[in-house]
C-alpha cells in the first residue's frame, strides 16, 4: 500500500463526484467505510496487491469520527502516505442542494428533520462534528463548484508531489463570497483595475497586455512583496504546527484581473520552495459555462 486518500466533508458538498474522480485516477474506492474497520481493510486490500486505496467517511460515522485521527496516524507509521481532503460548502449551498434533490440529511432523524430551520440545524450540527477532520485535511470549497471544476481541482491536488506542506493561493470575486476554505484572505480591491481600460476589460490577468499594465504599477508590486514577506514569515510556523496545507485567498471586485495576476506571480516565485496549486474560481466558472 503506497498512498490513501480519505474524502470526507459536509453531505451534499460533492463526495460521490470526488469518489468517482479518485477511481477515474487509478484509486480502489471504498464509500462510507465505519472509521474501525479502516485497519482491517488496508490489511485486505494490501493482500490483494492494491497500492492506491481511497475511503469515504462522512457524518453517517458520526459515533467514530473521535477515533480517525489516531488511526490514519498508525497507517502514517506502516508507510502509507496519507492525504485527507475535506469538501466544504456554504450551508446555502447546502441547503439548496438537499432541497432540490429532496435527500434525507444523514443526521435526520423522526418526523422532526423537515424543512430549511431543521436542515440548517443538522448542517450546523455536522460542521462541528467534521471540525477535526476538517482541521487536518486538504479543503476544497464546493459552493460554486461544478462537477467537472471539483474532478479538476482533485485531480490537481493528487498531481502534486506531496511535501511538509501544501500551498494553495486562489483568486476570487468577492460578488460571490470569501472561499469557505481559505487560511488566509488578501482584498487587493483598492489597486489599479484594468477593467475600466477598454483593450483590456474582457482580458484576465494571464494575459500579456494586461500583465504588462500591471508592471507599470508601483502598487502591485508592492501588494505582491508585502503578501510574500507575510508568507515567508509565517509559513515555517505552520510546518512546525504540522499543518499539511495553508490556503491563501486574494480577491478583487471581479475576480479576473488584480487576484488572478497575484496568484500567478505568487505562486511562480512559491513554487521553488513549496509544493504548490493555483486556482482561479471565478475564470474555472466562467470556462465550465
């Protein structure tokens, strides 16, 4: 057994997608595995050659969910490496979902789980029993997530070499909201924003003309080494804290220019010391259509 992947997070956030992304990538899957039972299937699947095993374990658990991190440790020290990816959501996101697909909340239970105040209440209910799970793994916020932008971005994590610590900088609009999953949140608002330059309003920060307009701006600069002097100090502090991914979140009223040029030139000079990913939330949207 070279690698487990566990998947858990809120119901309705998008496991059965991310399930289905892990077994189209090579991984033996196992849905909704009873955390105590985790050893033993390991063994078995060790036995039968399997070298990339992925479980799900989510809230129908919730009586085990105490023991999990003590027993990814022992399969830490058999030589497995182990990853653990949370799916989050905005509990609108959540709500909406179960509504429209009039699914049963997993912690519903009796004739008193009916209706939005009782759902909220049960998600409110799974986020605390999640926390720790949460804690230590890989997030992905699915809130405004297609199906095939959530394989994408999973994909993208298992791509990358797994070192003491996974960086994640991503852009977005702040129109739809700060990423659930983000560690730290950077609003680049208040610089110079190409949107009101003709030539350069349906361009994104990728793009040459307006990576050159940028670099005729003493702010952006600025922004760039402050966010990166912050990084460079802190960081080593999350490696000592054993924390395995930091999210690092920069936002501009549209989420196409200032953010996506940050991310891009953040992430280049990150990536000689770091193992890292780059997301560009509102741009993944509008390409998914």
């Amino acid at each position: 057994m070279r690698e487990l992947v566990v998947m858990t997070g809120m119901s309705g956030s998008g496991k059965s997608v991310a399930l289905s992304a892990l077994e189209d990538a090579g991984y033996y899957c196992i849905d909704n595995l009873p955390p105590e039972l985790l050893l033993a299937s390991l063994a078995l699947e060790r036995n039968q050659r399997i070298t990339r095993l992925a479980i799900a374990i989510d809230a129908r658990n919730a009586t085990s969910l105490p023991l999990v991190p003590h027993l990814l440790e022992s399969v830490k020290q058999q030589g497995v490496n182990v990853r653990v990816v949370f799916l989050d959501a905005s509990t609108d996101a959540l709500v909406r979902r179960f509504s429209e697909t009039r699914r049963k909340h997993p912690l519903a239970a009796g004739e008193d789980a009916h209706g939005d105040d009782a759902l909220v209440q049960m998600i409110l209910r799974e986020r605390h029993l999640m926390g720790t799970l949460r804690d230590m793994a890989f997030v992905i916020d699915s809130s405004h997530t297609r199906a095939a932008q959530l394989q994408a971005s999973l994909k993208q994590f298992l791509g990358v070499a797994r070192g003491h610590l996974t960086l994640v900088f991503q852009s977005f609009s702040y129109k739809r909201g700060v990423p659930r999953d983000a560690d730290y949140v950077f609003d680049v608002r208040m610089l110079p924003n190409p949107h009101y330059e003709p030539k350069l309003k349906a361009l994104t920060g990728m793009d040459q003309d307006v990576i050159t307009f940028f670099e005729g701006q003493p702010l952006l600069l600025e922004m760039e080494n402050d966010i990166a002097h912050f990084l460079k100090k802190w960081l080593p502090h999350h490696v000592e804290n054993h924390r395995s991914y930091v999210s690092v979140a920069i936002g501009c009223t549209g989420g196409q220019h200032r953010s996506v040029y940050l991310v891009e030139r953040l992430t280049q000079a990150f990536a000689k010391e770091w193992a890292t990913l780059k997301r560009h939330r509102e741009i993944a949207l509008r390409q998914a259509g």
